[in-house]
C-alpha cells in the first residue's frame, strides 16, 4: 500500500520532508505532482495513473480537493483519506477575481518573484511569522514552482464539493490548524459532517502550514489514527 502525499497551492515535496518519516512504516511514500494541471479533476486522474493498487491519501489544502477527487473517481483503491487543512467550499467571486488579478499581474510582467514576507504569514501562526527559516523554504518552493505553476493554480477553478461529501465512504481523517487564517475550522467541521465517517483533530499552535509547522504533532494525529481505522470497515 502506498502513501500518497498531495501538496497545496505552490507547494511541492519538501512541505511533507519533516513528518515523512513517520509515515514510512505505513508503506512506500510516494508524491503527487500538481504541477502540469489545470483542474483539479485532471490532477486526481494524473495522481490516480502514476500510483498503482491501493493508498492511503493525504491532502494539504488544495491536495484536499484533489483527494476527494481521487477517492471519487477509484473508491476502491483509497483505503484511507487525511485531509490537512483544507475545505470543501469553492472560490467566492471576490477570491477568484484577486487569484486572476495576480495571475494577470505576474504573465504582463514575465516575471515571477515568488511569496513576499506578508503573504507567507498569512499562512503561519503569529508565533512563526518571525521563523528565517520556515519563511525562507515556504517561499523557495514557490520560487522553484515558479511564474507558470503560478499562473496556472491561480486560474484554476476551486468548485464547491459540499453536496458530494457523503459520496466518499473510506475512513476520513480532517486535520485543522487552530489559528489557520485561510482555511477556518468551520470548514473543516463542514468536511467532518459531510463525510460519513470521519473524525476531526485540531491541532493547537498551528497555523496553516501544518506538516512544516508542527510536523510531529501532525505526524502523531495521523499515524494514532492510522493504527485504530485501516482495515477497518466503515459505516455510517
């Protein structure tokens, strides 16, 4: 069984680097790329066709949606889901005009110069704002991205599922981040209600970057989890 970890908006491998230890005993690591796609269907059909035979999916943020999407489209082959700061809602008018206004921006000038310092906290705990280095990897990921991946998410459409919730029957696990100023823990009690089995863990100290802010915490929800619900059948 594979582990499947689905990272956000210009985000890529290394936001899972500090909790991928723990997670290797539930079997291979592997990462999904979103980075050639412009929808969120189309990302979970890539993810679907590059990992064979069953998965644990685990989604951060955008890769929220896209997990759903997967165990959508093959519930047979996802035995268990983990989504980590995210929502189901979709895009309000206003958000989808600033994600075009941005991407607009950046394709007039050529250049993509990444995440400023304001930007990347809005995504951390008070407490981290001021972190050198947390600052610096969340905004070099979005550098080695860059302006096309860019541009690319920020059109995407980001389509409300909450109507299609209770269509995912694997065991699901909503983690959320106490003081996460872009995804509220209104939506992740959204996702726990629509789901029909699921449990909600929220995680103290914690802004939205969760796998890179509190690793281990998030880490331990996960695999305690991991250890009571896989294999289990779910009902409800």
């Amino acid at each position: 069984m594979t582990v499947l970890l689905i990272p956000g908006f210009m985000t890529d491998a290394d936001l899972w680097r500090d909790v991928e230890g723990a997670l290797a005993p539930w079997g291979p690591i592997r990462h999904a790329d979103t980075s050639h796609d412009g929808t969120i269907a189309v990302m979970a059909k890539r993810a679907l066709a590059e990992v064979a035979g069953a998965s644990i999916l685990i989604g951060f943020s955008m890769g929220g949606y896209v997990a759903r999407e997967m165990a959508r489209l093959a519930p047979e082959r996802v035995q268990a889901l983990v989504l980590v700061a995210t929502s189901a809602r979709g895009d309000t008018p206003e958000q989808a005009r600033r994600k075009a206004s941005a991407a607009g921006q950046v394709a007039s000038l050529g250049q993509f110069a990444g995440f400023g310092r304001s930007v990347v906290a809005s995504a951390l705990h008070p407490d981290r704002a001021g972190d050198e280095a947390l600052v610096g990897r969340i905004q070099a990921m979005a550098l080695r991205l860059g302006g096309e991946v860019f541009r690319r998410q920020s059109l995407m459409p980001r389509e409300e599922d909450l109507a299609e919730l209770h269509g995912i029957r694997c065991p699901t696990l909503v983690i959320a981040g106490r003081q996460d100023r872009l995804r509220s823990i209104a939506e992740a009690e959204e996702l726990h209600a629509g789901i029909p089995c699921t449990e909600l863990r929220i995680l103290e100290g914690a802004g939205h970057m969760l796998p890179m802010e509190v690793p281990a915490e998030l880490a331990a929800a996960v695999t305690a989890w991991l250890g009571t619900r896989l294999g289990r059948t779910c009902v409800g």
